[in-house]
C-alpha cells in the first residue's frame, strides 16, 4: 500500500468509527426524532402574530450568516500533544455535539419539507439552515484530528424516535436554552481563562449561542399559541421533560471530566449556572420550574452519576452477570428518577414573555 492509500485507509476508517460514535443510540445520546407533520400543518400562531413576524424577520435576516467559518481567529493547537484522555473526551464532546447540532438539522428539515403550512415551513427552513451550518462547522473542526462523520449516512441509519408534537415542543424548546446556557457559559469563563481554551472553536459560540436562544424563541411562540399545552395535565409533562433534560446534561457532562478539568471548569459549578440561567428563560413559558436549590434535588442530581458509573461498569463488563447488574442498576435509575419527580417544583406566574436578544 502507498503511503497516500494508507493515509486514505487510515482516514476511512477513522471516519468510520466516528460515524459508528454518532451511530449509537443510548438513553444519554442526543437522539434523532420525528412526528406528526399533519398536526404541525395545523398550527396556528395568530394569537403571538407580532412576536412571530419580529422573530421570522430576524431570522431572515440572517445577521450570522458568515460566521461559522475559519478565519484567522481561529488557532492552530497541536492536539497530538495533549493527554490521550483528554483528546477522547474532546472529540468525543465534538461529535456529541454535532449530533445534537444535525439532529436538530434533520427534524427542521422534515418539518419544512413535509409541511404545508407557510408559517411552519418558513421557520423550520431558517432552523434547519442554522443547524446545518453548525453541524458542518463542528465537522470540519472534526478534520483537525483526521477524523469526520457522515453525516448523509447518519440521517438515514440511525433509529429515530416518535414524539407527538407537543413533546418536540418541551423537549427542543429545553434543548435550544440549555444550549445557549451552556455555550455563554463557556464562552464567558474562557474569556476570562483565555490560556484554558482547549480548542479555537471555543471562540465562535458567543455568536452561536444566539441562534441557539431565538431557536428556543420560536418555540416558545409555538406553545404560547396554544396555551393548553402550557397548563392542566400538562404541567406534568412540562416538569417530567425539565427533570430528564437537566439530569441528562448533568450526567454526560461528569462522563467528560478530563475535558472540563482542561479548561478549569467545575462540572458541579457549570452545571448549577446553565440550570440556573435556563430556568430563569425558561419562566417566560412553563408555568412551574425545579427547585434547584432544594438539597435534595442536588443529592438525587449525583446519585443519577453514581448510578450511570455503575451502569457503564456493567455493561463494559458484559455476560450474563454484566447484564444482571445493568438491569438493576437501570431499575436503581428509574426510581431515582421518580425520587426526583416527587420533590416538589416552584410555581412560576411570571407572564408569559418573548424577546429578540437574550440578557444573561
Ligand atoms: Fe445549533
Ligand atoms: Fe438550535
């Protein structure tokens, strides 16, 4: 083999088993979802129809359409030099994020496709542009380690999961906040530790974070149109979607503590300020959220990482014993998470409210 066919080879396969990483669907994976178009059809967002049309003309606008690309801001770092651990866990935060990023991609772009109504269709075109844009960004960055997922083989093997619309709503709603959350969080602790910024595309999420924030605005559009979805037995929903996207994030985030150890972040400290800073957006539409300061809550939030610890060991360690302990160790999941859901939440009676920029 030449050497150009064994830098071709190596490539391949390493574009393989990132594509495989990004493949794998666990209960911690961003997931690909998908749902019920005609109903979408029926959305009617008259009763916001101001705060609509200030939003879509925003988006048309388009005032980050140049920025996510490479320019001289954008450092070379000798990634070969860093720990083994961290390099893991850095590419493997990078691919966990394209995902969520091209997931995101998929559904808008289903939505726009399969859909008939204008207002629909109009604003998933914008989103789904918006997340191909960071999908590919992400991906490119993926090039400096010799690596990239296939992203068209992506969309079509991996196992997508039903949700009614109004689940989409909660859950992508949540998504888009705590993705702003989590991207100014970041951005604002690396400007203040400029020597801990592990990668250069650190430096582009300030912009990021603001399409990710009018993401979460339109959605926030969409069930103020209809406010049922915002109150009665719903409220349950809203309550069991806040407790499984927080503790999710909390969760993955301790599976990487190399990578936050790297940019000096304490992965109990960032979390406690995303939650905090999505709760506090997310009062403009839920008409409860989580006590986050209640003890408790806390407590069950770690005990949720001493479990999925247990779980990896397990499954790492396999046969039928492996298996046994999983199991039990998922059951132990399940009533932590009930725990969870019993601890009562604060009611919030902040009306409702949207806005073009965010101000945390
Ligand atoms: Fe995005
Ligand atoms: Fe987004």
């Amino acid at each position: 083999m030449t050497m150009a066919a064994a830098d071709i080879k190596t490539r391949f396969d390493a574009q393989n088993e990132s594509t495989k990483v990004a493949l794998e669907t666990t209960l911690l994976d961003p997931r690909f979802y998908t749902t019920d178009f005609d109903e979408m059809d029926r959305v009617d967002v008259t009763p916001v129809r101001e705060e609509w049309d200030a939003l879509i003309a925003q988006m048309k606008a388009d005032p980050r359409r140049a920025h996510f690309k490479r320019t001289e801001d954008w450092d070379d770092v000798d990634f070969e030099a860093y720990p083994e651990e961290l390099r893991k866990e850095l590419v493997d935060f990078l691919i966990s994020s394209l995902t969520a990023e091209f997931s995101g991609c998929v559904l808008y772009k289903e939505m726009k496709r399969r859909g008939s109504n204008p207002d629909i269709c109009e604003l998933f075109g914008y989103m789904s542009r918006d997340e191909s844009r960071h999908a590919s960004f992400i991906n490119d960055a993926l090039k400096d380690f010799g690596i990239g997922v296939n992203m068209g083989f992506l969309a079509k093997a991996k196992k997508y999961t039903y949700f009614k619309p109004k689940f989409i709503y909660y859950a992508t709603y949540l998504s888009e906040k705590i993705g702003y959350a989590r991207y100014i969080t970041i951005y604002r602790h690396l400007e203040r530790h400029p020597d801990k910024r592990i990668h250069p595309i650190f430096k582009w999420f300030k912009e990021w974070c603001n399409d990710e924030f009018s993401h979460g605005e339109a959605f926030a559009l969409l069930m103020r149109s209809d406010p049922k979805l915002l109150a009665g037995h719903n409220k349950l929903w809203i309550k069991f979607f806040l407790i499984a996207v927080f503790v999710t994030m909390h969760v993955r985030d301790h599976a990487r503590p190399a990578f936050h150890d790297a940019m000096g972040i304490d992965i109990d400290e960032y979390d406690a300020e995303v939650f905090r800073i999505t709760s506090e957006i997310s009062k403009q539409v839920f008409p409860l959220e989580l006590d986050l300061d209640n003890p408790a809550l806390k407590e069950r939030f770690s005990k949720m990482v001493r479990i999925s610890r247990k779980i990896d060991a397990a499954h790492q360690a396999g046969g039928i014993f492996g298996t046994l302990r999983k199991s039990m160790w998922m059951g132990a999941a399940g009533l932590n998470f009930v725990a969870l859901y019993l601890i009562p939440t604060k009611k919030n009676e902040i009306p409702a409210t949207s806005r073009l920029e965010p101000v945390w």
